[in-house]
C-alpha cells in the first residue's frame, strides 16, 4: 500500500476549515502550537459548506474527535472508531493491522475550539500502483475529466485486501467487483487483490443474493486470467464456478428462476430499473435479463473450460428466452409480460441475443429512446452494450453527458470519488465511495480507445477504437510486462510497448501478438 503525507497549516480564531482538495482514505495527526488549554473539536468530513464540514445524510463521512489540549503536549492523533459495515452479518472486510489503527475516507478537517497555530497532517493510504501507470488525453475535455475522476477513484478506494462495494458496506460483492476489477486493471498492473477477491466469492458466495451477482463470477474469472495472465488459480476455481451458473435452478421451461434466499436484482437502486416488470420468482417465473446473465456466463465457461456442453447449454438457453419472453421482434421482460425496459434492451445487445438486423434495431431503438435511466452500476452494461452493438455515437455521449444521471453530477454534488448513485435526489442513503461507479476507467480504454487483451497477460490484444473516439487522444495501458502506448491523430495510429524488452507484432489490422 502507497502511503503519502499532506499537510495544511493555518491559525484557528475559534474556527478553521482545512480542505485537502479531495477525499482518500487517511488517518489525521494534528500539532496544536498555542499555549492555552483548549477542549478542540476536530471534525473530518467528505463535504463542506459556508466553511464549514456538513453531516450529510447517509454515509458520507462526518466524524468528530474531542482533544483536550495541554501546552506539554504538542502532536494528537484523530481518533477513527472502528469501522462498523452496514450488514454486519454479511463477510465484510476489516482495516488492515498494517495500516497501524482505522481509516476514514474524508476531504475536510474542521476545528473549532481552539485559538492559535495549527498543523493537520493527513497519512494518506493509496493504491500500490503509481499514479501515471495509466494515462488518458484527448481533445475532448469532457471525456478527460470523467477519465481522471474514475481514474483517481479506483487508486483512492481500492486498497483493502479484497475490492469493496463502498465504504457504507466493506463488504465483496460479485457484482461492484466486475466493474470495479475491470476499471482496476485498466489502471493498474496490480492483480492480488482481485485474485484475493474472487478466492473470497469462492469461500462466501453462498451468502450472495442477487442471482445476477452469483452469474458474475465466471466473468471475474476470465477477467483475471485475461489481464494478469495468471491461469494458476483456475484449477481450484473450476471446482467452484460451474456452480455459479446455477444449473440446479432451472425451471421445466428451461428458464433460469432463483429459489432460496437467491434473487433477482435487474437493478439497484430499486428506481433505476425503468419501469422493469419483475416477475415473481417465488411463483416460479423468469425474468429476461438474469436468463441474459446465465447466457453469458454459460459462454465464458465454454471458454474458460474449452467444454463444449456449455455453449450447447447456452444456446438452448437462449432458444428458450426467444419462444417464451420474444413478442413482436422485442424480448419482454419476463414471461408474462408485454414491456421491454431499458435493461432487457441493453442486455440483450450485450450478450448477443439478437437475432436478425431487424431485431437488433428494434432493442438499439430502445436504448435511444430511453436514455440512461439505470444506475452506475447498470451504465457498465448499458455502455458495452452501446459499444459492441452499434451505438458508438450515443455510448459516448452517454460518457460525457453532464446532467443528473452523470459523473458531472456527483463532481457538481461535491464528491472527488465516485458514489454510490448518481446523486442523493437518486439515492439519499449512500457512500460517496464507491468503485462500482468508474465504469468510465474501464469503458474508455477498452472500448473508446479500444484496447483489450484476447489472450492471457496481453500476449494476444486489439487496439480497435470506436469510430466515435475523439480523433486525437493518447492511452497508456498498464500490463503485467509493461505498458501499451497507442497514440490517435486522425486516421493516424501508432501503437508501442514501453518498459519491456518484448516486441510487439502486428498480426492483422488492429491485432497484435507480444512476442
């Protein structure tokens, strides 16, 4: 873990408002150079207004320490109560003992109290990866400034053993860890965390709920192995993941229908699933898009296992979804339905269940026509879906779009790190870290510059940007050997490796072979 140490000084008349111009996970010392004998209140906060820390609602942090302050004594030390999860029932994540007592993510530092010279000492904890391992310009400054607000989210948030859903929970989730390891690896070339993660969802997966989260896990898989090139964990995953395709919750329709306490989620928060008409899994009915999920899941195992039962499993999957949820050229959102949401649109691009061009434009049709009205942790899906099928033009304006469903809306909302949601109008009771909401930092490499490994570790990737990219930008991508430099100017791309002695070779336009 980076450590790195900022001070403000100033000289508090009663009051002194400190801003560390962004928020990160820290601990706070304080040196209090006056003579006078002071009961100092000293608070730390994610947000301030009228030069003053406010208590929000929900989880942004507000906390306050009391320091009785002698003119013996010169350096305190915040105290930060330990972190108690939202659900504690649930396997969450705990502080690291090396990180030498609890952490706080905040922004501000408040004391009141007190008259004389001051010195605030923030120790910073950050990501181990350097803050240049990735990098983004291009002439579209919107683009870029949603690029370094993802970016410095995932080196500020990601620094517990295992990647966490926010700071309200510290808990694993198979869902936020999809978008969050996606985003990670696109900005680091560190892996043990995510490997950490998935060795955890290997342990306690059986406590996840939400059926689409459990379908993940293949996908976090291949992930992995994609980008680090580690294969050497898939032995024991695979003793584990042909469970997580849920095999033993099919109904006698061939449909995907959770049973326990497993079940369908579409969406969260609850109001971001446009009008989605969920089906009642207790009655053993199906919803569209988890069936989406299990396709793709049942792909990447095909893939993972080189086992051609699952593409066989997966295609009659799909032929099910098409006779019993496929009306009028649109799938439906459940069975019994006649409405077709933004999600089950946009899944089904993303897992290519579409069939004809007619029925792809029919399902792009209602992408346009909808917009995003999903969560940040739907607009991964709704993203990619934009950009493998056809909607390059709207996918990037939905990157750089500045209203209240936007990442210039929880910059304008005053966060420095991505939230939960898209601001508190869209849910009041929620973190203000939470790197399930950078599906930017992955979106754009990958799909707007359009880098992404095909073989293990990068030995095999495309560079293929969107005919939407800006015409000039620079990417540097981190990989396990070094990084890929790929420069845009018009029609003109230039692609090269740094910090490795491997060389690159072009095998077809826009692929390339390490060698």
């Amino acid at each position: 873990m980076r450590k790195h140490i900022t001070e403000k000084s100033g000289y508090v008349n009663g009051h002194l408002l400190l801003d560390f111009g962004k928020s990160c996970y820290a601990q706070l010392e304080l040196d209090f150079d006056g003579i006078a004998q002071d009961l100092a209140e000293v608070i730390v906060a994610d947000y301030a207004e009228n030069d003053c820390a406010v208590h929000r609602t929900g989880w942004p942090t507000f906390k306050i320490d009391y320091i009785r302050v002698r003119p013996e004594q010169k350096t305190y030390r915040f105290n930060i109560p330990m972190h108690t999860c939202a659900y504690a029932a649930f396997p969450h994540v705990d502080t690291p003992a090396s990180f030498g007592g609890e952490v706080a993510i905040f922004r501000y530092v408040e004391i009141n109290h007190y008259y004389g010279p001051v010195t605030a000492r923030r120790i910073e904890f950050f990501n181990d990866a350097a803050e240049d391992a990735a990098q983004f310009e291009s002439d579209d400054e919107k683009l870029n400034k949603v690029w370094d607000f993802c970016k410095y989210s995932i080196l500020a948030l990601n620094i517990f053993p295992c990647f966490v859903d926010g700071e309200r929970e510290r808990m694993p989730y198979e869902g936020d860890a999809y978008i969050t390891q996606l985003s990670h690896f696109c900005c680091t070339s560190e892996y043990a965390t995510a490997k950490q993660t998935i060795d955890h969802f290997m342990v306690s997966g059986d406590k996840t709920w939400p059926t689409e989260w459990l379908l993940h896990t293949p996908l976090l898989a291949q992930g992995y192995q994609l980008y680090s090139g580690d294969s050497a964990p898939l032995k024991e995953w695979l003793k584990i993941l042909p469970q997580r395709t849920l095999p033993h919750m099919f109904n006698a329709d061939g449909l995907l229908v959770p049973t326990g306490h497993v079940r369908d989620i579409i969406d969260w928060p609850e109001g971001d699933r446009d009008n989605y008409e969920l089906a009642d899994n207790t009655k053993g009915k199906a919803n569209f898009v988890p069936n989406a999920y299990c396709c793709g899941a049942l792909k990447v195992m095909a893939e993972l296992t080189g086992d051609d039962s699952y593409i066989k499993k997966a295609e009659e999957l799909k032929a099910n979804l098409r006779r019993r949820m496929m009306k009028n050229g649109l799938f439906v959102d459940n069975e019994d339905s006649s409405h077709t949401s933004l999600h089950t649109a946009m899944f089904a691009l993303r897992f290519g269940l579409t069939d004809t061009p007619e029925e792809t434009a029919a399902h792009q049709a209602i992408i346009r026509e909808r917009g995003l009205v999903c969560s940040v942790y739907g607009v991964q899906f709704l993203l990619e879906s934009c950009f493998v099928g056809g909607l390059d033009e709207l996918g990037m304006a939905f990157l750089t779009n500045d209203g209240p469903r936007s990442w210039f809306n929880m910059m304008r909302e005053g966060a420095t790190t991505t939230m939960e949601s898209w601001g508190e109008n869209d849910k009041p009771f929620q973190d203000w870290s939470h790197p399930w909401g950078t599906a930017a930092a992955n979106i754009i490499p990958r799909f707007v510059a359009g880098v992404r490994p095909t073989a293990p570790g990068f030995e095999r990737f495309v560079v293929k940007p969107s005919p939407a990219a800006p015409k000039r930008f620079f990417l540097r991508h981190p990989t396990p050997f070094g990084a890929i430099l790929v420069h845009k100017n018009g029609d003109q791309l230039e692609v090269e490796l740094t910090g490795t002695s491997k060389k690159l070779n072009q095998t077809a336009p826009g692929e390339f072979q390490i060698i």
